[in-house]
C-alpha cells in the first residue's frame, strides 16, 4: 500500500523528524531488543534525540538507585551483580509508572525492557490503557562471541567475565519468546547490530519509516500469512 494511503495517525510524516516534545500529536513509541553489548544504549540515545523522545532504561533507572540506595535499589543490587532479570512485577511497576509521565506523551524509546513475555504482555496492556499502542519493536543482532569481547571491554561493574557470561545465557533465554510476541503483532524488525554506530542508525530510522508506511493492520496480517506459511511447510 502507497504511503499516502495509510491512515494520518500511521504515516510517517517530515514532523515526526521535526517535532520536539509538545509539537505534533503523532509520536514514536518504540522498543529496543537485544542481548547486553549489542549497542541498544548508543542507538537508544540517538533515536530518542532524533525524534525528540525520552529515552527510558531500565537498567540505568536500577543502577542509579543502586548508587543512591533507595529501597528498590537495594532490592535489585543483588540481582544486577549476578546479571539475573529483576522481578517482572518490580520492573512492569516501574515502568508503568514511567510511561505516564508528562514527556512520554509523544513518544519514548525503550531499552532493556521488556526482557520477557510477561512483561512484554504487561507493555502492551498499559499502552492500551493509555491509548498509545507500540509502533515498532527492533531487535538488534550480534553474535555471542562479539558480544563477549564488547562487555568485556567496557568493564562496567556489574561486567565480570563471570557475569557477563550470565546475561548472555540470561538474555538468549529469555530472547525468542519476546522475538515471537512482536513477531505475531507485524511491530518485529530484524537489524543487523555489526558495523558503523552512525549507519547503524540510518538503518535503523530507514526500517522504521519502512514499518510504519504500513498500517499495523496490514502488518499483522502479513505476519499472519508469514507465520502460517512456516507452519504449514
Ligand atoms: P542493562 O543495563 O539493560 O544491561 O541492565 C542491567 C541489569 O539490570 C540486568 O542485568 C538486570 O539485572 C536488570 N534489568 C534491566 N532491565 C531489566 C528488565 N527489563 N527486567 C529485569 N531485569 C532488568
């Protein structure tokens, strides 16, 4: 279908670009997927700058409460050192808190959850309640022994050898059921996370224009007829 044939709300317009917060009423609202090291962070940063959206982090908002102390940082230190997912009704509380504050109205990027099924549903669920369903999920793709190698040089505190080892079994767990959930929805795009962070990016909002010329309708639908096709091979 013709871009200029989707419906206002779902076209990409050159004001989804301009806009600032408080601008147009059309937003991006997108999730980030990808195991620890795959670059989410950088691109998260640089969409949400683009599209003049806030950039949500679960795994910042948990660090910073491991270094203030707070009651859920404490909670959730012991977790973060061992590279295990924190609660998914920890996590679902924040960030269904979060997501209706003042500046996400336009939009946000999300990054680093959902991490699981469970709080996949929960996203949804909240989105729906506040009107404002997702627009895309990106799962970004590298190999387990690049990853390796790109933890290991950060050094992060939470990133010894041993930890990082976890969240990497952790992440692949938990990775496919989340791929299928967005996957189902026609909301899945599949990116390639090897290469230059700046064309990673192009390649990235080039994706996403091409996502959302398409009315979810008629991506679910396609994702239908995909699906079944595999199924009945
Ligand atoms: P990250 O910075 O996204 O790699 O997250 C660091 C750590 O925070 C993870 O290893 C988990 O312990 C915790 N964390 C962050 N996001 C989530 C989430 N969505 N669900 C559960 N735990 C999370």
């Amino acid at each position: 279908m013709p871009c200029s044939a989707a419906s206002p709300e779902l076209r990409w317009t050159r004001e989804t670009e301009r806009r600032g917060p408080g601008g147009a009423d059309r937003a991006l609202r997108i999730v980030l997927l990808g195991p620890p090291g795959a670059g989410k962070g950088t691109q998260a940063v640089r969409l949400a700058a683009r599209f003049g959206v806030p950039h949500i982090a679960t795994g910042d908002i948990f660090r910073s409460n491991v270094d203030q102390g707070t009651p859920l940082g404490r909670v959730a230190k012991r977790y973060l050192d061992s590279g295990e997912l924190v609660p998914d009704d920890i996590v679902i509380d924040i960030v269904s808190e979060r997501l209706a504050d003042p500046d996400c109205r336009h939009g946000f990027v999300l990054d680093g959850f959902p991490r699981s099924a469970p709080q996949a549903s929960a996203l949804s669920r909240r989105l729906d309640e506040l009107g404002t369903p997702l627009d895309a999920a990106i799962s970004l793709e590298v190999q387990e022994e690049e990853l390796f190698q790109r933890l290991a040089a950060r050094a992060r505190a939470d990133d010894t050898e041993q930890t990082i080892r976890n969240r990497l079994r952790v992440f692949a767990a938990s990775n496919h059921p989340l791929l299928r959930y967005y996957e189902q929805r026609g909301l899945l795009a599949r990116i390639d996370g090897v290469g230059d962070p700046d064309d990673l990016t192009e390649l990235v909002v080039a994706r996403l224009k091409d996502l959302m010329a398409h009315p979810i309708t008629e991506r679910r639908r396609s994702a239908e007829v995909a699906l079944a096709s595999m199924v009945g091979r």
